[in-house]
C-alpha cells in the first residue's frame, strides 16, 4: 500500500511538471547545439523583426558601436556588433565597409580596427583581418600562428603591430609575419580556476574538447526525445480512446504506444544521470545561484581543456602600451597588469585599477599623460597612474569598491566610444548614441538596420537563458533558468523512480 502511495506520488511528480517543462526542454536543448558550434553556424542570421522589440536597434544601442578610427580624406569608421561603416568626419551619410568578410553578421563582430603600413587590421570573433587602404580592396584574412584565432584587441607600439587573442600575445613589424609571446605569469600566481568557468565547460563539454561537446550534443539530442515522446504518451490513449470511441482500429496505434514507452524508458535511465549532473552545472551559470559561486577558484582539473600550461589562458582582453611608463598595460579577466617590454619579469597587479564588469572592457583609450578612459557595463572611469586615482567620469567622484558581492551592472551600461574632430559620443549599452559634446549623432540608416540582422547564435544564447521572454515577464525572466532546471531535474528524478519500482516489480513477477 505505502508502495503505491509513493509510486502515484512519482508519477505525478513526473507527469505533470514533465508535460509543462517539455517544451522549453526542447528550446533549452536546441538552443544550446547551436551555442556548441558557434563557427558551424555564423553563417546563418535571424531578421530582427521577427525578434521581439527589445532586440531592434534604437539610437545605436545593443553595442551595434564598440570604437571609430580617423580614415582618409577626413572620413571615419565606426565598427561594432553592426560589422564595418564608413561615413564622414561630420557623421551623416554611411557606408558598407565590410566586404570580404565572410558571410553572417557573426562574422563581422569588430572588436578593434587599426590603421598600420597603408593598411587596416580588423580583430573579429573569428580572426584578423587585413584590408589594404589604396584602391577599392577588401578584407582578407591573415593566417595567425595560433588556434584560437578569436581576437581581443588590435593596437599599435610605435611601428610594432600588437594583436591580442585571448590566450597570447602576437607582435608583428611588418603585418605579415607574427611572434607569439606566452605571457609570464602574474605575481602572486596560483593555478586554479574560477568555479564558474569549470561548470561552464562541464556544461558545455567544452571540458573534455570536442568529444565533450559531442557528448553534450547527445545530450541535448536525449532531452528532444525524451520531451517527445513524453508528450506523445500522455496524448496516445486519448486518441486510442477516441479512435474506439468511433469503432476504428486501434492495434497499430497501440503498438505504436507501447514503442513510445519502450523507447522513453531505456533512454531515460540510461542518461539520467549525465542529465542530472549537466542540468545542474548549467542552474549554477544563471543568478541567482550564481552569486555564490562568482568568486570563487578551483583546483584545475588534470588532462581537461583548462589543463593548459599557458597562465593566462582565455583571461586576456585588452591592451595599451604606456611611453611614459614604458610598460604594456593588460586588461584581462582577473584585472589590470603590468609589464615591461622584454616581458623578463613576473607581471604585476595595477592598485588601485577600475571596475570592469564581468562581460570585459569596451573603452580603453589613453586621455593624456598616464591617464585612461575606461568603459564597461560597470560604467566610464578616469584612470590616472601619476595621481594614483580612479573617478567616476561622468561624475567627477573617486570610485569606492563596493563591498561584499558588488552589482555586476552599473547605471552607466558604456558600450562603447566615438571621436570625430571636436565631438564625441559615448554608446550606452540600452540608451545608445550619449553626446559628449552636445552634437547628437544621427539616428541609424534603414541601410544599416536591414543589414545588421542578430545571429542564429545570438538567438539561442538569448533562448538558453531566458532573455528572450523579458518582453514577457519582466526582469522575472532572471528566474527563467534556475527554475526550469530544478523543474526538468525533479522530473528526470521522479521518472527514474518510476521507471526502477515498475521495473522491479516486472521482474518478481517474472
């Protein structure tokens, strides 16, 4: 009796919540295929229109522009999230300046652009690239002695060209040829990891390599199935009771059913524990359960992708060399850092440095002697190295670090920046184009809108986590993930339990 008691309660527990969480199983599944393969599919764009509202672009928001560089006769680029524009110093009219990129808005991801030997070096998600300035020509791309081709920062050391991936430094004189620098360690050096980066790959696969995310692939695949055909056994005696109901044949549909059941069983249990154990990784990336984790450091897990010898892999994000200090200035993941030249000595921590939110830095542009203008989603700051002091820019105020768990986002969302002879704007990530100078910037051509469309990537990145229901709910929409995954795991749960007490009592009857 106590047996069929819990059995009905498993069933409930499995049915019930199973039929609801179904469909966004599907999505979170689908969705996170393509954030696996990101290159497999830059290719492919989605029209903005078909996206709700607050993913069109108004005034220049959602980083369509990260920097601008001074070109020829007094025109100007600007490049971002929209790819490549030129337009004049006084901006008015733009146009396309991205051909020979590869096909895909993905692909015109511009991080930097600069102007060295009559040529322009573009540094994009997937590579550099190089356009030469006389002529009509186009962008090609420059085969870099390194795997990991995802540029962080292009920049200039007199007549030296700095390339910045997010694992090495590439150093060039001529843009063709490129010696790769392997950054020394930083002072104080302990080889951990940050707890969210592993239980980022674990939920990825990215872990194990390729055949992890393999894996994970098969698992997204597993959870289609199982929605599936969860979904078909709840609706099969419906329709077999509707097909008896008017006397119509229903052995094939049965048989049909009891498939259905086979099939959703034996996949069930043997992937409910890789289910499990991924779902649970993949609540932990989303708040709120990530704020306990944020800061803390791991232990590196041996033979893994994290596994490198290289102490600042996937941490480096930015790059200035300073004349007066006579050192290279890094913004990475675990802060500023300093080094010199010849890079002999262990790299030392700048105190104090400016906030920089999690996403990275999208401002760093020298202002005067040893002084910097910094921009993140944590807001603008002023930087000065002589005064040893660091003020809110728009404000004016000295910056105070918060304490305990700070807000990851700041009032001032800085996406960007734009100088044009005496005029500049800064990009606010939802306000867009800001005057620095009190000249708007004008509003964004239909030319630009229409080819500035949002990639299948980006699309799913904003399915997996829930972002793509804000418009519906609100800033509720953070619950999304932790939610829907304690759902999705008490019903992987409660299935097994079904499955393992129905088993067991098959076989006594056996």
């Amino acid at each position: 009796m106590r047996k069929n008691k819990s059995l009905k309660i498993f069933r409930k527990l499995h049915k019930w919540p199973g039929i609801v969480i179904a469909l966004f199983a599907i999505l979170f599944a689908a969705s996170g295929i393509v954030m696996n393969h990101r290159q497999t599919f830059s290719s492919i764009d989605v029209s903005r229109n078909l996206l709700p509202s607050n993913y069109r672009y108004q005034n220049w928001n959602l980083a369509a522009v990260r920097g601008s560089l001074p070109f020829k006769n007094d025109s100007l680029l600007i490049f971002g999230n929209i790819g490549i524009w030129k337009t004049t110093e006084n901006p008015e009219q733009f146009t396309a300046f991205n051909q020979g990129f590869p096909k895909g808005i993905d692909s015109r991801k511009i991080y930097s652009v600069v102007r060295f030997k009559n040529e322009l070096f573009a540094g994009t998600h997937f590579g550099l690239f190089r356009r030469n300035i006389i002529g009509t020509d186009e962008w090609h791309k420059i085969d870099l002695p390194v795997k990991q081709e995802r540029i962080a920062d292009v920049n200039l050391k007199k007549d030296t060209l700095l390339v910045l991936t997010r694992h090495y430094l590439l150093k060039s004189t001529d843009g063709t040829t490129f010696e790769t620098i392997q950054l020394p360690e930083p002072e104080g050096y302990e080889r951990k990891t940050g707890l969210f980066n592993t239980l980022w790959e674990l939920h990825s696969g990215e872990l194990l390599g390729l055949p992890g995310k393999l894996i994970v692939d098969l698992l997204g695949l597993v959870t289609i199935l199982l929605s599936v055909t969860g979904l078909l056994h709840f609706f099969f005696p419906k329709l077999i009771k509707r097909r008896k109901m008017k006397q119509k044949p229903v052995k094939t549909l049965a048989k049909t059913f009891r498939t259905n059941l086979r099939w959703h069983n034996v996949v069930g249990y043997i992937f409910v524990a890789f289910l499990i154990i991924n779902t649970l990784a993949g609540i932990h990336l989303r708040p709120p359960l990530l704020i306990p984790i944020a800061g803390k450091k791991v232990g590196i897990i041996p033979g893994t992708h994290l596994d490198s010898p290289n102490p600042w892999f996937d941490k480096l994000r930015r790059v200035e060399w300073d004349e007066n200090l006579n050192q290279y200035i890094f913004s990475t993941s675990e802060g500023f850092f300093a080094s010199g030249e010849n890079f002999a000595q262990l790299l030392q921590p700048i105190i104090p440095q400016p906030p920089v939110s999690v996403m990275g830095l999208n401002v760093f542009k020298p202002v005067g002697e040893m002084q910097y203008l910094t921009g993140s989603f944590n807001g603008m700051f002023l930087w000065d190295l002589q005064t040893v002091r660091v003020s809110d820019f728009f404000s004016g105020a000295p910056y105070t670090a918060p304490q305990g768990m700070g807000n990851p986002i700041g009032a001032n969302m800085a996406a960007g920046l734009v100088e044009a002879g005496d005029n500049a704007w800064w990009f606010d990530y939802n306000r867009g184009a800001i005057s620095l100078s009190g000249k708007p910037f004008p509003q964004m051509p239909e030319e630009i809108l229409k080819k500035s469309p949002m990639s299948l990537w980006n699309v799913s990145l904003e399915v997996h986590t829930g972002r793509i229901f804000e418009h519906l709910v609100g800033p509720f929409y953070i619950l999304y993930v932790p939610l829907a995954g304690l759902c999705l795991i008490m019903v992987l749960v409660s299935g097994f339990f079904v499955w393992w007490k129905a088993h067991r009592k098959n076989k006594q009857k056996k």
